[in-house]
C-alpha cells in the first residue's frame, strides 16, 4: 500500500492497468525500448554517492550485516548494491 492507502493492485484494476506494469512504475523500472532515459532501476532510491560509499565499505571488509545496520537499508538490498560493482 501507499501513503494514501491504495494498494498496487487496487490502483491498476480502478485504471485498467496491468498490476506488473503499474508495480514496475511504482519501483522506478525503466526499459531501453521504451524510449526514455535509463535510470538506476534496481535501487532508485539509494543515490549514486551512497551507493559507491557502500560498495567502497564493503570492499574493505565490512560485512553485509553491518553495513545494513549502518545505513539502515536491508542486507538483501546492500547485497545487490555491492553485486552490481
């Protein structure tokens, strides 16, 4: 659900929308046929910086559990932060 309360589902089914379609807009998902800019689309809401300071961290040494601690986002999501370098 959003902050307004309207889920995903329910937001694509009131706009005739497919659910996948409205879910990859929700997550910042971009596609090269789609004709636009290609954005970040895998973490678009960890900034550039943050991102390079993470994966600097990691390289020496921290551990995936601290660094999630650290910067508050979730170990899966420092784990593919740290995959895309």
């Amino acid at each position: 659900m959003n902050d307004k309360g309207h889920s995903v589902a329910s937001l694509a089914e009131r706009y005739e929308i497919p659910y996948f379609t409205l879910y990859s807009i929700k997550r910042g998902y971009t596609y090269k046929n789609a004709g636009g800019p290609i954005s970040e689309a895998e973490h678009p809401a960890v900034p550039r910086k943050r991102k390079r300071k993470i994966r600097k961290l990691r390289k020496k040494g921290a551990s995936i559990a601290r660094l999630a601690d650290a910067t508050g986002l979730s170990e899966s999501t420092i784990r593919n932060i740290v995959k895309d370098d």
